[in-house]
C-alpha cells in the first residue's frame, strides 16, 4: 500500500513532494539543522488549489491524530494563515513558513509559552491554586488565578525562580487531546470553575479538546507553542493586580500575575530600562512632582484640578493654537456645555453613543444632557445665516469643553478624564473643496506638532466595517465617496497611512494621527473626519453659483487634541522638562545672601516686564539647597547672583542638563531667552 505524498511550497518557491504526517520540524531538518533549530512554530497558508483533500474530508488523518486535530489543521488550510507547533504533521498540500526570531509573530508564541511557565511554576508551588487562562500581550503575558491567599511580593520572587527551574529542565510542550465529556467530568471534580467555562464555550459536544503538557503540568490551550520550555530563555515577573472573573464583580476575584518574555538577555534589558523610563515620565507622578494638576475626590474621579503650573502649560497651548487657527482663517465661537436630549437624538448621537454621555437632567419641561460633542452646537451657528458658495469654508473653531462617561477603571490622570477641552472645528465647504481643506488641516497639524516637538506619528486611514449596520450609518454611497476621497488626499500628500478597518466614526471615514510613547504604544490625538451625513441630519445648505441649493460637506478636525490630552503627552515627552516657551517657570532667581535681596527684585522685575515667567527663592537657606530645588522643578534657567554680579549687572547662569555657564550681563541673557521662546526652540 503506497503511502499517501503532499505538496510543501516553501518561500523560496521551492516545491517538496513528502510522504503525508510529515512535520515541519523535519522540513526544517532537511533543509538545515540550523534552521530547525533556530526555528520557533510554523505557519502554514491556503494555496489556491490542495488536490486530494479526501482523507482531510473525512476526518482521517495518514498519522493517526485524533480527528478535532485534522479538523483544525484542515480549518488553517481554508481560510487565513496559521501558526502551529513545529511537531504538526502536515495532511494537505500547503504553502509553508518557518517562523523564526525575525517573524513578529514569534515572539507572541514565546511570550503564550511563558504563560504556560508561569502557571505551571505556581501549581508546583501552590498547588491549591485553581488556573484561569493566560495569552500574550503586547508588552508581555499575564495568567488569571484563584488562591484565597493573596500572592506576597516574595511569593512572586519565589515564582519566578521556579519559571527558572521549569525553564531549565526544558520540558517539551506536547499537543494532547481528550474528550470533551471526560475533560469537563475532571475540571468540575477538581473545582476548576474556570476551565469548565472555557471548554463549555470553546468547545462543541463530542469535540476532542485540546491541551498542552509540560512535564506534569497540563492546560487546556489550542497553541501553538515553542518545542520547550528551554526557549523560554529572558523573562521578568512584573506584577499582580486584582480582576473579576468574567470582568463581573459579583464574581470571585483573580489574582492576575503580569510577566514579560523576550528572546534575550539584551531584549529583556532594554525593554525593562524603557520600563523605568516610563515611571520617570509617568505625567500622574510629575504632575503632583512639578505642581500641575491634582485629583480630589470631593470633586470626583476623572475630574482633575489644574495647578497654576499647569494651568500656566495649558494656557499657552491654548493660546498657541488659537493664533495658530487665526491665521489659517478659522472663526472662533461660545458654545454652552449642555443642549436638549432632542439635539442629539437628531444629530445621531444619542442613538450610537448615548452609553458614553452622562444621563439625561430632568427639568421642569425639557431634558438637558452635558454634550460629548461639539458638533452639534457648531451646526446650528452654520445654520443660522443663509449661507452662500462664495461663503464658503465656513472654519468655526472653539475650544469646546465635552463630557464623557469615562468608565472608572480607564481612568488615569490628564489622559482620560470625564470632563475635556477639545481643540476643535467644523468647515463646512463644498464638495469640490475638500481636498484642499484636508490638505490645509494636515499641514496644520504638521505645524503644530513641530512647534511641540512631537517627532513620533504616524496615520492610520479608519474606516467602516461594511457588516456592522449597528455602528454605522446605513448609506454605501456616502461611505464609498469619503473614503475615496481621503485616498486621493492622503496619496496627493504623499503620506504613508495604514487602514484601520471598523475604526471610523459613526458618520464617515477619518484620518487618525497616532502619537507613540516611550513603550512603544499608540495612541490616537489628532484627528479629521469627513461627513456628509450630519449636513443630511439637519438639512445644510448654501446656495450655489447655478442659484439653487446645494448640501455642503463637514470636515471635523482637531489638531491637538483635548487640552488634557496634550499636556499629558508633553509632560511624558518632555519628562516635565519642558522647552522654554512652555515652562510654567522659566526663571529661577537665587540670591546668594539676603543683602541680595533688593538686586534679586530688580532682575524679577526687568525679567517679567521683557515677557519671561520667573520665581525668586527669598527662603533663608544655603544657596545650593535653592539650586537644587529649582533643579529638580525642571527650571530652564537658574540664575545666581551675588556682590560680583550685583555690581556688574549681570548674572550667573545655569542651564537646564548643562550645569554653570558663566555670567553674562542681565541684557544679554534676556534677549538670548526671548529668541528662544520667539522660536519656539525645544533646545536651550
């Protein structure tokens, strides 16, 4: 009986006819012993026609694998490409992939594998622990537990010295499968409450169910993973956090362990060094550092009071982009804060985001509700004038503060909060101006983040999901016309974007400007929406040069974001080390001794009168103490003085990361500090 041969399509374009149930891993062997070991899972892609796919079919597999496996490699072959262990055999022709190192999808199976690790170092630990699941991150990995004995900080210590121990001994990750009847009958004899759940929702009646094994350890997981713990060879216990199961607080509570898992020594370094850079720049730490903003709970969660420092940071961005707005044309206008339910009913909102806005006040005739958009408010002053094609942009622009019920759980310092002033606008412009208008508000926002500082960004085109006609406004036509044309914007700009399908906002397609952090994380801050629906909602028009009336087309658009946002950004960006233009302090004035006192107020006062932002330190304490406290503010400037200078009339400076730089007359200094704010310099 001849033994049944497939066809592996290799990368290079190579063909290989071998004998069925072959794994890859003897793929790779056969290639080069160097590669299969350097190899991590496969990946294995459909191929346009797979001939003789009878015994797949029919649920037979040429190795003798049970069928729900032949089941799942058969569902890789059909649809999208898929990772699998290295020790697969393979049934169908197929185009394979060895997935090593330099693949991104190898180290989300390295990290999976630790989570694995770590459960299995826990058990062996404390055994009484009950196990919940545990995926990859993105920074990471993290597994959900249940012990009523809260984890200690030296029982995290212990854990990873046994991950250790497991990783020495470098178990082989084998791929079983047992019946599913059988293996819900043991979780539920064990009280594994949470791997009864798991296989009753991810498995099917009679289903083989799916586990991996290291030494005595056995999870319920569909892989893949590495072939041993040995790979596991950089990895970090990080932390422990509290989670609900099933996010449901009347449900028992977990203890989730975070690790992170790399592929060396030197990755694991970096990345822990970025992680301390991060608390360094952590905008809550600095805030309560630097004096910027603080939390009460009086007034109420996500609601932050701003210090004068930082209400001083915020005010010249505000400041800043207002000119900047100015300049471009744009109008600026006063909208109250609240409006009629009615409103929104009619704007769209309230039925695609109304679980996001605050409930509805109710007064003696009317239901008011605090906005979450301004749009809205912007419509009705377009629409209070008859408008004509010679009118045209209309840019109305506010800083329009919004309110948003913020889930408390999300909430963190200035970067989400319930209550936010968004740098926005509405131009309202004629189907032939939009991509102009596009292109000015890209150049804008291009502006302004030079002027910031802000070097790291990236767009992302976000779109509909065609299927969802939940989310989004039922009109192909319209989705088809906003989309293409910011294509043929973005392409006329000559930038590079990705499309985020299933991202656009409930009314049109936008581009969204994604700003990235010291992790390495996105976030999206600027934004332009294009919407033909909302002019539709509330009947826009203008009239044309033909004499009749015409619908215009609304670009939404903000170029920096919510003031909250922003600086949240900056204080990260910067690590409070804001540029000159910027600093709530720029100027700190230290007096060597108290008979300096009187020159001390003379410097304070040529200094304010010339624009410049300065505090003294009068305090009876050792000049160095003064230093060093305006130092550690993040002063850009410490000037010294004492008899030398005082007679001179000039100052000893000290920069900002550039220690003592000698003294120089008082004028010289003042005009050198104010060329820098007039440019907006970053550098001192």
């Amino acid at each position: 009986m001849s033994t049944k041969t497939i066809a592996v399509h290799l990368p290079d374009g190579a063909v290989r006819e071998i004998p069925a149930g072959t794994t890859p891993l003897e793929i790779a062997n056969s290639i080069s012993p160097r590669l299969a070991a350097a190899s991590i899972v496969a990946r294995l892609l459909p191929i346009a026609a797979m001939p003789d796919q009878a015994s797949v079919r029919d649920g037979q597999s040429p190795s003798g694998q049970p069928d729900s496996e032949t089941r799942m490699y058969a569902a890789g072959q059909a649809g999208a490409p898929r990772l699998v262990d290295l020790t697969t055999p393979l049934t169908a022709d197929t185009r394979l992939e060895l997935v090593t190192e330099k693949d991104p999808d190898a180290i989300k199976v390295v990290r999976h594998s630790a989570a694995h690790v770590l459960a299995a170092a826990v058990l062996e630990l404390f055994p009484e622990t009950k196990l919940g699941h545990g995926p990859a991150t993105d920074t990471g990995f993290f597994y959900d537990f249940y012990r009523e004995k809260r984890f200690t900080p030296e029982d995290l210590e212990a854990i990873e010295a046994k991950m250790a121990e497991v990783v020495a001994r470098d178990e082989p990750f084998i791929h079983e499968f047992a019946p599913r009847e059988k293996s819900l009958e043991d979780f539920e004899r064990d009280g594994d409450f949470m791997k009864t759940h798991f296989v009753t929702r991810f498995t099917s009646a009679g289903e083989q169910v799916s586990f991996y094994r290291n030494g005595k350890f056995v999870d319920f997981c569909r892989g893949p993973h590495v072939p041993s713990t040995g790979r596991v060879k950089a990895f970090r216990v990080m932390s422990i956090s509290g989670a609900y199961w099933l996010g449901d607080e009347k449900n028992p509570q977990l203890q989730r362990i975070y690790g992170t898992a790399f592929f060396s020594k030197k990755d694991l370094d970096e990345y822990l060094e970025r992680i301390e850079d991060a608390k360094r720049r952590d905008h809550r730490r600095l805030g309560k550092e630097l004096e910027l903003f603080t939390v009460s709970e009086e007034v109420g969660a996500g609601l932050p009071l701003w210090l004068p420092k930082g209400a001083t940071i915020r005010r010249l961005l505000e400041e800043y982009i207002l000119d900047l707005e100015r300049k471009d044309g744009y109008e600026h206008v006063y909208t109250p804060a609240l409006a009629k339910v009615d409103l929104y009913v009619r704007s769209g909102h309230w039925t695609h985001y109304h679980e996001d806005m605050f409930p509805p006040m109710d007064l003696e005739t009317e239901q008011m509700v605090l906005r979450p958009m301004n749009c809205p408010h912007h419509i009705l002053i377009y629409e209070s004038k008859l408008r004509s094609y010679r009118d045209l942009p209309v840019k109305l622009a506010e800083l329009g503060t919004m309110y948003r019920y913020e889930r408390s759980g999300v909430l963190s310092g200035l970067s989400r909060v319930r209550c936010m002033t968004l740098n926005d606008a509405h131009i309202f412009c004629a189907p032939g101006q939009i991509k102009e208008e596009f292109s000015k508000v890209m150049k804008l926002v291009e502006r302004a983040y030079r002027a910031l500082g802000i070097t790291q960004y990236s767009y992302r085109l976000s779109l509909r999901d065609p299927a969802n006609k939940e989310k989004y406004v039922d009109n192909d036509a319209m989705w088809e016309l906003g989309e293409r044309v910011l294509r043929e914007a973005l392409d006329s700009l000559g930038l590079k974007y990705c499309e985020g399908r299933g991202e656009a906002a409930f009314y049109g397609p936008k581009l969204d400007i994604q700003l990235g952090d010291v992790m390495g994380h996105e976030e999206t801050y600027s934004t332009i929406q294009v919407d033909f629906h909302l002019p539709n909602q509330f009947g826009l028009e203008y009239t044309g040069a033909d004499g009749k009336q015409h619908r215009p087309v609304m670009i939404h658009r903000a170029i920096v974001s919510t003031m909250e946002r922003m600086v949240s950004y900056l204080i990260e960006l910067y690590a409070g080390a804001f540029p000159l233009w910027l600093a709530p302090v720029q100027v700190g004035l230290v007096p060597i001794s108290e008979r300096h006192a009187s020159y001390a107020a003379k410097i304070d006062k040529e200094l304010k009168q010339a624009g410049l932002r300065v505090e003294v330190d009068l305090r009876n304490e050792k000049m160095n103490a003064k230093i060093r406290d305006f130092a550690n503010q993040k002063t850009p400037y410490i000037l010294v003085f004492g008899d030398k200078e005082e007679a001179a009339g000039s100052v000893s400076i000290r920069t900002r990361g550039k220690g003592d730089q000698g003294s120089v007359p008082l004028q010289e200094f003042i005009v050198r500090a104010l060329a820098l704010v007039g440019n907006r310099s970053t550098a001192l």
